[in-house]
C-alpha cells in the first residue's frame, strides 16, 4: 500500500526509529504529473526479442512515440514472461509494490 506521510502517524509508545522506509521519486504533484506507463520492446544482439520493461511514461530511457498505459495496464505488461520494470525511473518502487500488494492474501479476522 502506497501511503502520503499526511495519511499515517505513530501509534503512542512505539519506537520506529529501526524502520526502514523508502521514498518514491520526487515528482511535482499528483495533478501535474499523473501515473502514466510505456512499454518498450526489448531485443538480444541478434536481434530476437528478449523481452519487455515497462517505464513510467517519459522516463528517458522510455521508445519515443510509445502508447501511453494506465496502471492497469502496465501491471499486465509486467506480469509477461521477460518483462521488468525500469530502474532508472519510478516504475520499478510503484510498480512492484503494487504487484506485492495485489499479491498478498486477504486478512483475516
């Protein structure tokens, strides 16, 4: 689950000064620079297809002219036999961790 440090708060009388936390990648705000994905089809040195990464959309590593995916669509493209997310751009921390969250079990009560 992706968090804003204005939706969560300590809980009295715990330390959480051992917690590891990650920020995402600074982008300018939610309604200037919405989620947006590409994909870009990878080749081996020969030439054969080897595969997908999928970018958040104008990462510069990102095919020029690519079709712009929703997140929906971009957690399809990674779920492909070869596919990875892109480590020079957010899609690798927000991708993954929406596949970790859609892939753990339900809670219980």
């Amino acid at each position: 689950m992706l968090l804003t440090s204005a939706q969560v708060g300590p809980f009295k009388g715990v330390d959480y000064s051992q917690v590891e936390t990650h920020r995402l990648p600074a982008v300018a705000s939610p309604a200037d620079a919405p989620w947006a994905w590409s994909v870009q089809r990878l080749r081996s040195a020969d030439g054969r297809p080897a595969g997908t990464m999928v970018h958040e959309y104008g990462c510069e590593l990102s095919p020029g002219g690519a079709s712009e995916l929703n997140l929906d669509e971009a957690l399809s493209a990674l779920e492909r036999t070869g596919a990875r997310a892109c480590k020079q751009c957010a899609a690798a921390v927000v991708l993954e961790r929406f596949r970790g969250a859609a892939e753990e079990p339900p809670a219980t009560a």
